[in-house]
C-alpha cells in the first residue's frame, strides 16, 4: 500500500481496516496522557481510602520500630527493625505499584483496542533530537493545544482546590477546639473530598483530550482515493492478474472436461503412446480419412493411467516414448491432427504398431523428436535449458 500515497490528492477518506492494523504494527496506536493521569489519579484515592481502613489496626504494628530495650541489643535492634522496615518497605511498594501499574495497562488496553508492543516504535529516530523539528513541534497545532490544555489544568485544579477549601473552611476553623484524633480524621475527608474535586475536573479534561486524540488519530491515518485503490489491488489482486487467472482457471477446467469425456475414444485408438506413465496420448490414423494421426484422449498423472487401462482393456498398442509423448501432450489438443513437427516420429511408431499388430516381431524404432519440440515434464523445452 502506498503509504504516502500521492502527495498531490487529498485525504478525504477514511482508513480501512488494513490501514489501521498496519499502523498499530508500526506503534501508532490511540493514546491519552490526561486519561492516564485521570486513571491513575482514581486508582490513587482509591488506595488512600483503603489504607485509612488498614493503617489504624496495625498502627501497634508501626509502633514497634520506636520501641528499645537496653542499651547492650540497640545495635542488633537497629539492623533487625530496618530488614524488617525493608521487607514493609517492599511489600508496600508492591501493594501500591501493581494495581497502578494495571491500571495503566487496563487503561491503554480501553483506549487503544488493547496491549500492544511494536519493535518499530522502539527504533532510533533522529527527527527527536533535531532542534527545528522540535521548534515545529511546539509552534505547532498539537503544541498549542497541549499548552491550552495544562492551562486548563492549572486554572481548573485551582478552582476545585479553593472551591473545596471554601466549603470546608467553617470545619477547619473549628479544627483547634477538637481532640486530636478527631482534627485528624477531619483533615484526611477534607483531603478526600479535595481530591475528589479535582478527580472530576481531570475525569472532564481527560474525556475532552480523549475525543481530540481520537480525532487527531483518524486524521493522521486518513487515506486519499489512489491508496485506497492501490491497497485493494494489493489485498485483491488487480484486475487484469485477477481476469488473467480466471482465464486459466477456466481453461484448465474445460481442458480436465474434455480429457475426461474423451476417455472412452480410447477403445478406438490405433495406439497410445505414454511417457511412460506420466503422459498418455491416444491416437487414431485411418489412411484416406484424415491427412494426419487425430489426438482422441490425453491426459497427465491420474488421466494418463485411466487412458492406459482404458488401452489396456480395449487390446491398443501402448508405446513408450518420453520425448514424443510429452511432445504431443503440449503441441496438440484433442479432436486435432498432430503438428507436423512431430509426423516423422509418429509416423514411425504407427509404422511399428501396424506391424505388431499383424503378428510380426519388428525392431522398436528409433523415435527422433525435433529440439525445439522436446519439454519437460513442466512444458518448458529442453532447449533452453540447455
């Protein structure tokens, strides 16, 4: 498929499924950063508000790394509770970056149709690193949008934080006149509720940047009329291959028909000449009827050894010859006189057979068949090959 397709026409169609497949190959799949930072985003607070059910019933669990005995263990303490500090540090980090991490996954795989990894979109580019391409690329459409859109995020995310602190301010002025515990557990909702603000400020950012990621997407895969043909000749074949191979299809099929039918002639052959079994020719030649011996039935592999048992059954000479019958298999049809090319030769074994038949002991005769009418099993000439 031309890719590029012809510069001069324009993209007005869209791009076929093909299309699509090739570029998700390449690494240019949909993607959204807003929506990434919004699933994440989700999947964070998620977390805070299930370790603010889980950190309360092991806060004695906590406690313990502040706890000493005497002087004389502090040193064997100190390495015990930091393995034991490592081991939570790891555990927690596995807790908290594996659902992240399939977040982000699940949220590619929503977005781009799913999981895709393309060798290609790995490869070196040196356009990244060109500084006029990079000067383009900030000056551009897609620069001026990404900036309008960390505008957007700075005002909006401003807005929703003053918003909620505006709301919970009568609750945080009464913070100093409550227990600790009390202050504490009023703060965490606040920060809750804060980030649940700005959780629905990005959830709108990024359904905005998703839409225009799509958009930009279709455009940039869009196909002009010529790709679209090329494409077709490339998965359908052109017309004039596909005219072509229907031409042979139905030649063979009606070749295969004729062998077919012509099999019972055979009985009325005067002898069949084979190669020895791969080709069957039969012929008839009656002196004064036709000018030359007539093709009645031929025939290759399966064909070729119904029409030597057909010989077989009718008492008909069968005479083998590898060069003459795959001669008269690619220069004749059937219903047709031989070619003169091949008269001499032929002549010469109907001569035999005649002799044969009157109960004589005659020497095989030597069949010379023309250079340029000798094939291969292929129907090329040996000639050539030589």
């Amino acid at each position: 498929m031309a890719e590029g397709g012809d510069e001069s026409q324009e993209k007005t169609e869209d791009p076929s499924q093909r299309r699509l497949d090739k570029a998700k190959e390449d690494g240019e799949v949909l993607s959204s950063k807003e929506m990434f930072v919004f699933a994440t985003m989700a999947m964070g607070i998620a977390m805070i508000y299930a370790l603010s059910l889980f950190i309360p019933a092991n806060i004695d669990h906590w406690m313990m790394f502040f706890e000493f005995g005497s002087l004389d263990m502090l040193s064997s303490l100190m390495l015990t509770r930091m393995g034991r500090a490592l081991w939570i540090f790891i555990a927690v980090s596995a807790v908290i970056g594996l659902p992240m991490l399939i977040t982000v996954l699940a949220t590619q795989g929503a977005i781009g149709g799913g999981i895709n990894f393309s060798a290609k979109a790995l490869a070196f580019k040196g356009n990244r690193i060109n500084p006029i391409s990079g000067f383009k690329r900030m000056f551009s459409v897609k620069g001026l949008v990404e900036l309008a859109k960390a505008v957007a995020k700075v005002v909006l995310l401003g807005v929703a934080f003053a918003g909620t602190i505006w709301i919970l301010l009568p609750t945080v002025l009464r913070l100093t006149s409550t227990g600790l515990i009390s202050a504490l557990h009023q703060v965490f909702m606040g920060t809750l509720m804060a980030l649940a603000a700005a959780l629905v400020v990005l959830a709108v950012i990024a359904g905005l940047d998703l839409a225009y990621a799509w958009h930009s997407h279709m455009q940039k895969l869009r196909m002009s009329r010529q790709d679209l043909k090329d494409e077709h000749k490339q998965t359908e074949g052109s017309p004039e291959v596909k005219s072509r191979i229907r031409r042979l299809q139905m030649e063979a099929s009606r070749r295969a028909a004729e062998q077919g039918a012509a099999l019972d002639n055979v009985a009325d052959a005067t002898a069949v000449i084979t190669n020895p079994t791969h080709f069957a020719v039969a012929l008839k030649y009656v002196p004064g009827e036709t000018r030359a011996p007539v093709i009645l039935a031929m025939g290759r592999g399966k064909m070729a050894e119904r029409i030597i048992e057909k010989a077989a059954e009718a008492d008909v000479t069968v005479f083998r010859s590898p060069l003459l019958a795959r001669a008269l298999y690619f220069t004749g049809q059937i219903g047709q006189e031989i070619t003169d090319g091949v008269y001499t030769a032929v002549a010469a074994v109907l001569a035999y057979v005649y002799r044969l038949d009157r109960g004589e002991s005659p020497q095989e005769p030597m069949v010379e068949v023309p250079e340029d009418l000798q094939f291969d099993e292929h129907g090329n000439t040996l000639k050539e090959k030589r």
